[in-house]
C-alpha cells in the first residue's frame, strides 16, 4: 500500500520559535495533500489543502500566515507554524490524496507529529 | 457542510464479544467511507474502504456496511481481542474529507 511519512515525529519547541514538519508520499506521487490537527480526545479538523505548485487552500478560522504550507514537489508537502505559542500544541497529520476519480479517491495518512510548545 | 457523527463515544466489551460501531453523516453525496483505527498518540491505520457504488467491505474479523439513502455506516467488529483497544474513525469522502468523532473502544481481557 501508498506510505506517507512524517518528520518529525515529536518536537517540543520554545514559545515564539518556528517549526517546520514536513509530510512525504515514499512511493507514489501526491497532486495534493491535507494537513489536519487534532486536539487530545477529538476528532481530526482539516487545516488546510496543499495542491503542488499552487498556494494551499485554508479551512475558516486557520490563520495562513501562522501555518505556512508549501507543497513544491509531487511527494513532500511541508507546514510550518510560524512564531508558535503554547496553545498551537498539538497533533498535526498530514494526507496523501490519490485521485482516481470518484468513489475509488482515497488518501493515506502519516503517523502525525506531536508538537509541544512550552 | 456535511456532519459526521459516531455512537457511541466510547465502548467497553469482554474478550470474544461480537460489536458494532455506527456511524451516521448528513449528506449523502458521497464517494466513498473509510474507517480507521488510531491507537493513542498515533497516526491512522486505514481499515476498510467502501466506495459509494459498494454495500459492505469485509477484511479479516472486519465487516463494514454503508447505506447512503439513510446515511449510516457500521463497523462490525467480530471475536473482540484486546488488541483491537483504541478508537475508531469514520471518515466520508466528497469534495473533502470529513471525520466522525470517533468511538473509544476498549476490549477487557
């Protein structure tokens, strides 16, 4: 099956400091990627969508110019949260979507990262 | 916007029992359903994938279901192990993807 990895898997930051993870189809191409965070004991909340050599499309109420993403390859996708804050802490997981067309488009995830802003 | 909704929240079951999990989403323009499995702070294992022209998909003790007319999906979980502990995820795919708010399940030795 299609493998997406992430890097980091954990990072523990200091408040005010940029991090960047980035989000890697290994073995199939990727036209577009979703970035998701999720809260502890909820369910996943779509960020934004990452589509290679365009800018990403945001959800409503996520800040672009906080989470700065950047898709320049057909298999890496990277987010980066800019001047972080204690309550951007966080599970971050990114998807790889392959588009067949219709009812057979699936995505697969990452193992996610675990960001901790102190 | 579509809503994806799981029940129950959370489910605790004796070893070998036979369970279900239920999810249920708004908007029936759909192209297909995956469920999901993520075991405490980590990534998703996809664990089936229905496509909407499809009525069930059955992998190993794993059976799901998907009614579009009615907007239901079930994941029937058969001979439960302590190693299936962890929350389970639906997630329906249109234009985007949308994800229920999981069911906690925990399988007692």
């Amino acid at each position: 099956g299609a493998v997406v990895s992430q890097h980091p898997s954990r990072v523990i930051c200091k408040s005010g400091t940029s991090v960047k993870i980035e989000c890697r189809s290994l073995d199939f191409q990727a036209t577009t990627m979703f970035w998701y965070r999720q809260f502890p004991k909820q369910s996943l909340m779509l960020m934004a969508t990452s589509n290679e050599g365009s800018k990403a499309t945001y959800e409503q109420g996520v800040e672009k110019d906080k989470f700065l993403i950047n898709h320049a390859s057909l298999t890496l996708s990277t987010l980066t949260v800019t001047s972080a804050h204690p309550e951007d802490s966080s599970f971050y997981i990114c998807s790889a979507y392959i588009r067949r067309g219709g009812s057979t488009d699936t995505q697969y995830f990452g193992p996610g990262t675990r960001l901790t802003v102190l | 916007k579509q809503e994806v909704t799981q029940i129950p929240a959370a489910l605790s079951v004796p070893e070998g029992e036979n369970l279900v999990l239920n999810c249920s989403f708004t908007d029936s323009a759909i192209y297909n359903l995956q469920w999901f499995r993520q075991d405490p702070g980590k990534g998703l294992t996809s664990l089936l994938l229905i496509q909407s022209s499809q009525r069930e998909q059955t992998s190993g003790r794993l059976n799901a279901s998907l009614d579009k007319s009615s907007g239901r999906s079930t994941l029937y979980i058969a001979a439960s192990q302590p190693g299936d502990s962890a929350t389970y995820l639906c997630a329906v795919g249109g234009n985007q993807f949308y994800f229920g708010t999981g069911t906690s399940l925990t399988v007692i030795p």
